[in-house]
C-alpha cells in the first residue's frame, strides 16, 4: 500500500454541475476524514468515518454536499450545483484507531468556473 | 473548544540559520499537537507528534518542538535550515474528547534565502 490515493487530482466544472471525488485510504486504516483547504489557509474538517459509519459532520458540509463509505474502504465526497466559492482543495486523510496522526493524500483540487 | 494559532504567517531564514516557526494552541483537555509541512503541490506530511510522552519531540529533517504546557506552546525548530526546508508548515491541535478532526492553525510559509 502507497498511501492515500485521491482522484481526480484536478477538476475543472461549471457552476451548476455537480462533482465526485474518491478517496482511497491506507487498508488498515479504519478512520478515513474530508478536510478542505482553500488558498492561504489551513485545511478545515468537513467529515470523519469510522468504518463504513459517518460520525461527525463539520457545519461547513451543507446540504449540497454528501460523504460515504460504503463498505468501509474508498470514499466519496459529492458536491450538488456546484459554486464558485466550492472552489478549494479538497484533502482526504486516514488513521488507525488513537491519536497518532493521519496520512493525507496529495488532495482534488476543485475549479469551479 | 480547541484552536491554534501561529504567530507569523510568513517567515524567512538564511540557508545554514535556525529555523523557529512559533505555535500556540488552547485546550480544555491534555491536546495530542503535530507540527506538518506542505511543499508547493504536494500533500500534508507529517513532520512530528506530541501525545503526552516527552516534551522534547524529535521529526523528520532534522526538526524538533518542545511542548511547554505553562505557555501552551509548541514551537518548532531546526538548527540549520536547507533550502529544501522552504514550504508551509501547520501547528495542529486534536483532542479526543471532541471527535476525531484535528483542528488546524492558518499555517506559516517558510522561506530560505541562498
């Protein structure tokens, strides 16, 4: 396993459309999280699984967006009618169980036009 | 509720002179705290981790930060930078207590100067 897989690694959409992004975690990894970053700032937590469970969700997820992991491995975040201020990096990360930091993958970057 | 700051959101160095980028956080627990770095299109790495063992932690790159709790700090530092060294570095904070999602600072651009 190389490590935390993201694609595509660029999107490029029109305002309106909506968008599909996959995470693929490290395989031991039972923890997978959705932050978002956008220019000049720190990454912001949107979502964390464990397992195939949804178990916390950031106010800044609105309605136009949905998280899932279905069988407790890849995931995927989806953005409805897209926006131009969705227009970020959008970073997946996974963990095993405790507080020893996350692996973070090279991250979507999002354009919407 | 947990949060971080970073006190300089740009920082440049000679090649070859110490590095201290300064991070304090704010915690109603005892906070696990990570310092990662991102180069310019690459993803987050982690460069270091205090989880209530030694204060004095040791990273990659010839990095280090001392977790001071009497200051709630946990400045990073290197002895001699290299240019290699230049990207964004992020103070983050994680308590259990409020779920699992680290709580990042606004990050630091470290630059290096030939």
């Amino acid at each position: 396993d190389t490590g935390v897989s993201q694609d595509p690694r660029h999107k490029i959409t029109k305002r309106g459309q909506n968008v599909t992004f996959r995470c693929d975690p490290i395989s031991e990894h039972n923890r997978l999280y959705w932050y978002r970053q956008t220019l000049g700032q720190g990454p912001e937590f949107l979502t964390y699984f464990q397992n195939e469970a949804q178990l916390e969700k950031s106010r800044l997820l609105s309605d136009r967006f949905s998280a899932e992991r279905p069988k407790g491995s890849f995931s995927t975040l989806e953005i409805q009618r897209t926006e131009q201020g969705d227009s970020a990096m959008y970073l997946c990360a996974s963990s095993p169980e405790g507080v020893g930091g996350y692996t973070f993958g090279s991250g979507t970057r999002l354009t919407v036009v | 509720a947990q949060s971080v700051t970073q006190l300089d959101s740009h920082v440049s160095v000679s090649e070859g002179t110490p590095v201290l980028l300064r991070c304090n956080y704010s915690s109603s627990y005892s906070p696990s705290l990570f310092w990662y770095v991102q180069h310019p299109n690459k993803g987050l790495q982690l460069l270091l981790k205090y989880t209530s063992a030694a204060t004095l932690v040791k990273g990659i790159n010839g990095f280090e930060a001392e977790f001071k709790k009497s200051e709630t700090s946990f400045h990073l530092t290197k002895p001699s930078a290299h240019m290699s060294d230049a990207a964004e570095y992020f103070c983050v904070v994680s308590e259990e207590s409020y779920g699992q999602n680290f709580v990042f600072g606004p990050g630091t651009r470290l630059s290096v100067l030939p």
